[in-house]
C-alpha cells in the first residue's frame, strides 16, 4: 500500500480533512500527524513530525498545510533530506517533482481551494523524477546538507 504522512495547522486543519478522506479513497495510507482541531496552533509543532518522518525515511513522502504554506515550506527545508515545495499550481508541482525530487508538498490552506489543492497533489504524487542531470544537481544539495551539518548526527 502507498503510504503518505500528513499535517497542518489551524488554517490548513479543514483542507487537510478532506485531503486526507481523497488520498484514503484513492488507496493510499494516511498518517495524520495533527492538527486535529480548529483551535489556533503553532505550525513547526506538526510541521517538525511531518518532516523528521519524511527525513528518517519512514515516509517517502508528506504533505504539510498552513495558511501561507511558506512557514512549512521553511520548516520542512531544515531537515536532512528535505525537499519541500510549496505549490499554488499543477505546473510547480509537476516540475519540482520532476527535476527536484521533491518529497514534502506544502499547501496553502488560506489560498488553496479543495479542487485545486487535489489537482496539484495528483500531479505531484504521479509525476516521476527525471534523473539524469537532475540528480548531479540533487546530489550537490545533499553534499552541502552533509558539510552544513557535520556532527550535528548526520552521515556522508
């Protein structure tokens, strides 16, 4: 079964609900890792277990929600491994998949409406990685990750 972790905040709580009931209907596994409720939250608090699941390599793949998708977006870059991408469009999210690997969607739950979110996730989530000259450039960014964070519990 495909498997995809999942959070957000309070203004990414409603379309993270329905997104999750879509990626359940379509066959995919959903850890829902919070918020679980409308009342204000601060966004690194389930932004953080999104990404270290996906930085672990427990999950190939998360998807992150707030109002702006920016503070995610920001959050989710912090962790080894991390390619987050914030995607308003079908078009960003088709490319990042396919030249940057990317393996967190950010969302913007205060600019993105349920149809419109569901588009971008289904390209982003069927869209394949290039490779090729794409990955020289991936493996540069994981060069810097690793020399950035040298002892700080990371490997080469």
């Amino acid at each position: 079964m495909k498997k995809i972790v999942i959070g957000s905040d309070h203004a990414g709580f409603e379309l993270k609900k329905k997104l999750k009931t879509c990626l359940t209907d379509a066959g995919w596994e959903v850890s829902d890792e919070g918020t679980y409720e409308k009342g204000p939250v601060d966004y690194p608090d389930f932004g953080c277990k999104v990404a270290s699941m996906v930085s672990s390599g427990e999950f190939e793949r998360g998807v992150l929600i707030c109002g702006s998708g920016v503070g995610m977006t920001i959050l989710a870059n912090k962790f080894p491994g991390v390619r987050a991408v914030l995607c308003l469009d079908e078009e960003i999210a088709r490319l990042s998949r396919m030249h940057n690997d990317t393996n967190i969607l950010a969302l913007a739950g205060r600019r993105t409406d349920t149809q419109q979110a569901l588009k971008i996730i289904t390209v982003w989530l069927e869209t394949a990685f290039e490779g090729g000259r794409h990955q020289r450039r991936i493996d540069k960014i994981r060069q810097w990750e690793v020399k950035l964070c040298r002892g700080k519990n990371m490997t080469p």
